[in-house]
C-alpha cells in the first residue's frame, strides 16, 4: 500500500493503562494521518503514548459500499492474494473469510 494514497484510518493510541481509538471521516495520506492524530486528536496525550497505530480502512467510496481490502484477522491487504471482494482465503494467516456487510438505509443517509 503506497504512502501516498488517501485513505480512511483507525488510529490507535496506548500507554499501560489506556487504550484510545478514533475513526479518521476523511481520506488522508499516512503521513496526514500521523501528524493529525500527534497534533490534533491526541495532543493533550500523545507525549505520554507508548504506541500510536494508524490502520488503513480503504477509501472513502469502498466503505461506503461495504467493500473490504484488507483480510480482518491479520490485515494483509485483499488485493495482493487476487481475491474477490467477499470470500477469499488469505494467504497470510490461512483464513477462509466471508463477508457480508449491509449498509442500512439510516446509516447510508446520514
């Protein structure tokens, strides 16, 4: 996966006590990525963070259609085995995934 291509991100951020998660609602590079969750989400705290983890989601338009890229037990991405966007066997962890995500009607409003 390219640094440069912009995507949605789950960051985490952990000490020994605190485990913090946020959802990125934008498509940002990487870089982007970590310096908004140093400089704006986690600001107050990210001196006292032992680790801060940013995972790739997939684009904007992909998550809003429910399509997976990345296998949801180990996060190799779906495109490098060839895989469908439903069901494949991930070469990485050797998981055979199916997957089914629906889109509420609410949720695909909002």
């Amino acid at each position: 996966m390219s640094k440069e291509k912009k995507l949605l991100y789950r960051v985490y951020g952990q000490s020994n006590n605190t485990t913090a998660k946020v959802s990125v609602d934008k498509e940002m590079t990487l870089e982007e990525c970590k310096s908004a969750a140093a400089n704006e989400v986690f600001k107050t705290t990210y001196h006292q963070l032992d680790k801060l983890v940013a995972l790739p989601i997939g684009t904007k338009d992909d998550y809003d259609r429910g399509i997976i890229l990345f296998c949801p037990r180990c996060g190799e991405p779906v495109e490098d085995m060839g895989a469908s966007e439903a069901n494949f066997d991930c070469y990485q962890c050797d998981a055979s995934i199916y997957v089914d995500i629906s889109v509420s009607q609410e949720e695909e409003y909002e």
